[in-house]
C-alpha cells in the first residue's frame, strides 16, 4: 500500500464547524439588552411646572388650516408658531388624504425654520 503526501488541507469540516456555532451564538445572544436604573425621585416641596404645549394644527382637503378648532389663514397660522417656544411645545399635524400636499410643505418648512424639535404627523 503506498501512501500519499500531505500537501494540502481540507477546511470544509472546519467551515461547517464554525457555522454551526456561529448559529449556535446568533440562536442564543440577546441581543437586546435594557439597562435600566431604577430611582425613586425625591419630591420638592417647590415644584415648578413646566407648561408645554400641544397645538394641533388641522388641513381639510380644500387647503383650509385650522389651529386648534379655529379656522385660520396660513400666515396666521405662522403667526400663532412663532409665539411658541420650538424647543418645549409639541405640535401634531393633522392632514386631510385628498389635501394637496403644497399645503402640508408650508407649514412644515415654516416650522422646520423655526426650529421646532417636537412635530408629530398623524395618521390613520
């Protein structure tokens, strides 16, 4: 019986190894890891209240914008934004499917200008 010489290594079982395990770890890592601290926070006795607001601004889809309930013109729709403060009050943009969407860009990029951090677009 002749032998054969060793010249070069087979690394198809090694490879099917190594997979086999990386399975393994994928399978059974969490990979979401919530680190929470719990505290209980003291109470002050002089409290301060912090007055945010949430302004809902409403688009029917004959391009009419209401502020709150109350029918308003683009301009004082601005108007009432640039009296709030951008970084505190949140605003939800509500916008009728059949608005054309002009309508919805000019108060986004108002707001986008202002610098307002908290917009919320609804929808359904």
């Amino acid at each position: 019986m002749r032998r054969e010489r060793f010249d070069k290594m087979n690394v198809v079982p090694f490879i099917d190894i190594v997979l086999v395990l990386l399975v393994i770890v994928l399978a059974t890592a969490s990979f979401v890891n919530n680190k929470t601290i719990k505290i209980d926070l003291p109470a002050a006795s002089s409290k301060k209240q912090e007055d945010k607001k949430n302004i809902v601004i409403a688009i029917d889809k004959d391009g009419k914008y209401f502020y709150g309930n109350e029918e308003m013109s683009l301009d004082m729709v601005k108007d009432k934004l640039g009296k709030l403060d951008a970084k505190k009050d949140t605003v939800s943009l509500h916008t009728d499917k059949k608005t054309d969407f002009h309508y919805f860009v000019d108060v986004i990029d108002y707001m986008k200008e202002k610098g307002f951090e908290n917009i919320s677009i609804v929808t359904k």
